[in-house]
C-alpha cells in the first residue's frame, strides 16, 4: 500500500481515536539502487522468529521487483502480518526478528524491512498543495541493512490486539531433559496416529481454531476422501527433529523439511473435485503443522499452544 505524505498536526487529533489493528512486516534481500524503478531480489531462505519462537520459513527467488512510491519501499519477497502470526504474538511488547541466508553463502547485498501499522479507521486529509489523501496506517518505518552472507534484523513493537493467553507468562524453558523429549515426540507420534478413520482427534484439534468451519468439514467428508485416495500422514524421522528453546514455548519442529509429511502429494489428485481437493487441503496442513509448539504448565505437564 502506498505510503501517504501527511501533515503531522492534522493526523495526530484524528489518530488519538484510531485503534491498531495489525502492524504490518515486509522484508526483502535485494541488490541495485533504490533511486531506480526496479532491483533485483536475492535467491535464498528466510526464517522469522517472533519473540524468539519461529513463525515462518519462506524462500525467496532472484528476480526483478519495482520500488514503490517517494519512499523508495521495495516490493516485499516476505509479507508478514502480525495478526496472522498465531499465539506466538504477545499483547503489548513484542520482537521480530528475520534471519535471511542467501544461496550463495559470501553474497554482498542489501535486507530492507518496512513496517506499518494498521488502524481501525481512515484518516482523510486535505493537503497544502491541494491534493486530498486518505489512510488508515499510521507509524510507517523501514530499515536498509548492508549484509555479506547472512543477515539478522530486529525491530520491536507492541500489539495491544493481541490475545493474551496464560502461558504467555510461563518461565522460559531453557533445558529439555531425556524424559522431557520422549514426552514431546510421544505428543507427535499421536498426533501422526490421528489420520485414521473417525478423525476424531483431527476435529478436536480443529474446532480449537475458532475460524476453521468443523461441522462443514466433516459434512463435505473431505478427510475420508483424502484417506481413500491413499494419502498417509507421516511424522518426520526423529533423528531429525529439533528443539528450539528461548521462550516459554518449546518448538518442535523437522531439520530437514516440515514435521509431517503427506507422502509424494499424489493423493491429492486423486481426490475428485477442486472443493474435496481445498477442503482436505486446508485441514490437513491446519491438522499437520509445519512445526508445533509446547509450553510447560505449572503442573509441570507440556500443553500444545500452537
């Protein structure tokens, strides 16, 4: 969205009454000058973390991105809406953090993160030099870091939107015992064992999700199609799980490649019909994660969070 020039005097009276609904995230590597229309985005992986826990992993492609606008943002290779960050997302003070390793390990390049926050009204204004503009973000801000190799940037914010949830305040977890593994693997073996006819324990896990429609899920009887098609829930080697540590939640997660895995993606074209083929889709990768996170209650037992 473009970035609106507004004078400051008329936009703070108006924004006293706006409330955040987001705060919006955009990086990308790039080289080229931003005084051009285009540069070149840089081939490699990016992974976020939010408050230490990781959210996301995206790859980025080369390729040719125009710059946006009088402020020269760049076209974003990662969009990254705090809102649809998950419980991961803490209300009030919170920490981004993007670790972007390119392809080619001793590359020299540039990172840009951009950030802007979201509110729940537009403000209009009528400009000195007669032009009107209209926005409903406010607090924009972006950062160019030169980097050779990879690259780490930060940026804090707060998100009084956010959802507050008991484990938020949990002590950081900061060592797994043998015992505390075996439990947390256990917790993935069952939720892999829970592909089976009846999907019960997948609709448990579900109808956590207050936007996922349940009852229209297992009306359409999409996971039994999926399973009569031959699709198989798998859980990754565990030789090759990892642990991350450095918040109150524990991420499980796949060293190499996500925590469970559909087979060779087949069965989904054997499933007939493009609404059978979303919907199994859409509750299997909700079901099966790319990784899950565990906190430690007070009791002492690990509850999954996300």
């Amino acid at each position: 969205m473009r970035r609106l020039t507004i004078c400051l005097g008329l936009l703070a009276p108006s924004l006293a009454f706006a409330g955040v609904t987001n705060v919006e995230f955009k990086f990308t590597p790039y080289t080229g000058d931003l005084k051009q229309d285009h540069v070149e985005s840089v081939a490699g992986k990016a992974r976020v973390f939010l408050n230490n826990a990781l959210v996301a992993e995206q790859e980025v492609r080369a390729e040719t991105v125009p710059v946006l606008f009088d402020e020269r943002e760049i076209a974003p290779s990662v969009w990254m809406p705090a809102a649809s960050m998950g419980p991961a997302l803490r209300k009030g003070h919170n920490r981004l953090r993007i670790e972007f390793e390119p392809s080619s390990p001793k590359a020299s390049y540039k990172g840009q993160l951009s950030w802007a926050s979201v509110n729940d009204q537009v403000v209009e204004t009528d400009n000195p030099d007669g032009s009107h503009t209209s926005s409903n973000q406010s607090g924009e801000g972006k950062e160019d870091r030169p980097a050779t190799g990879k690259l780490v940037i930060e940026h804090d914010f707060d998100a009084a939107f956010a959802t507050d949830r008991p484990w938020h305040h949990y002590p950081p977890v900061t060592a797994l015992s043998d015992v505390d593994k075996a439990e947390l693997l256990a917790a993935v073996r069952e939720r892999g064992a829970g592909f089976k006819p009846g999907f019960e324990s997948i609709y448990k896990q579900l109808a956590s999700s207050p936007e996922v429609r349940v009852a229209e899920i297992r009306q359409m009887k999409c996971l039994d199609a999926a399973y009569a098609a031959g699709i198989r829930v798998a859980p990754a080697d565990e030789t090759k799980i990892a642990f991350d540590l450095g918040g109150p939640e524990v991420i499980v997660r796949g060293t190499s490649g996500p925590l469970f895995s559909f087979g060779d993606n087949s069965g989904f074209e054997k499933i007939k019909g493009e609404d059978l083929q979303m919907c199994a889709g859409v509750a299997l990768s909700m079901a099966y994660p790319p990784r899950m996170a565990f906190a430690r209650a007070p009791s002492g037992k690990w509850e999954l969070v996300y």
